[in-house]
C-alpha cells in the first residue's frame, strides 16, 4: 500500500492519461477536418449538378463557397469569444468592444450570405436553388465529420 501526498495527486489530476490525450488531440482536430470535408463533399455534388444544369451548379459552387468562409469565419469568432472570456485583461470598455465587434461581424457575415442570395436571385431562380444548396454543404460536412468522429471513438475505444 503506497501513500499519495497532497504533489502526487494534484500531479495526477493535471496530467491527462495517454489515451485521455489521444482523444483531446483527435477531437481538437475536427475543425481542420471540416475544412476538408467540405470540399470533399462539394466536388462530386457540383459535377452531378453540372451535368443536370451549368447554372444550378455555379450557383452551388457560390453557396459552398460561402458557407466556407462562413464557417471560418464563424471558427474564428468563436475562438475570439472564448479567448475574450478566459482574459482577465478585458475589463470594462475593452469587453464591451470585443462583444461589439463580434455582434457586428455576425451580421455582417449573414448580410454576406443574404447579399450573395439576392444578386444570384436576380440572374436565375435556378442559380438560387444550387446556392442554397450549396449553403447546406457545411451542415453535410459536420454530419460526416460526426459520423467519422463516431466510428474513430469506438474503434478506437476513446
């Protein structure tokens, strides 16, 4: 029977297990997997549209597009936030900026999408349609990136 001090269990507690850091790092990994996901799932969607319409696919490459950018963008906020929270140093006006600024670049960014929306609305209603498919291929991409996350975990054991 060993005796743990008060170092060896904070020492324990801190330091994750090998496997507990396998899982952080896999899971930590998605967001870059999203990026090629999205991509990867654009690609043969859009030859299938093109051979049913050139504008329908042109309009779901626009809306792919899009919905990447959004979605780094949207990353990128997010970790603005959480970097906001965790900061002492943002006290007073500086919060109140940072939230600001973040307000500010999410409806700038569903004006992006609602500006794109209506200039390809006002070419062709059928352009419209493959845009907004395209804006789904980012919820297309987080369902296989759940799904792979799924099989990994459980063949893996995490």
């Amino acid at each position: 029977m060993s005796i743990m001090t008060d170092s060896d269990r904070s020492e324990q507690a801190t330091s994750p297990s090998p496997r507990d850091a396998e899982a952080q790092r896999f899971f930590g990994d998605a967001e870059r997997r999203l990026s090629l996901w999205m991509p990867l799932l654009a690609i043969p969607i859009c030859l299938a549209l093109l051979a049913f319409s050139g504008s329908a696919a042109m309009g779901f490459v626009a809306g792919a597009a899009v919905a990447f950018f959004n979605l780094r963008w949207l990353h990128r906020t997010s970790q603005r936030a959480v970097s906001g929270l965790t900061d002492t140093s943002l006290t007073g006006s500086g919060a109140r900026l940072t939230g600001a600024s973040m307000a500010f670049g999410t409806v700038l960014r569903l004006a992006l999408v609602t500006g794109v929306g209506y200039v390809i609305f006002r070419h062709s209603v059928e352009s419209l349609y493959g845009y907004v498919g395209g804006l789904g291929i980012s919820m297309l991409a987080m369902f296989a990136e759940a799904l792979y996350e799924a099989w990994v975990a459980v063949r893996r054991g995490l």
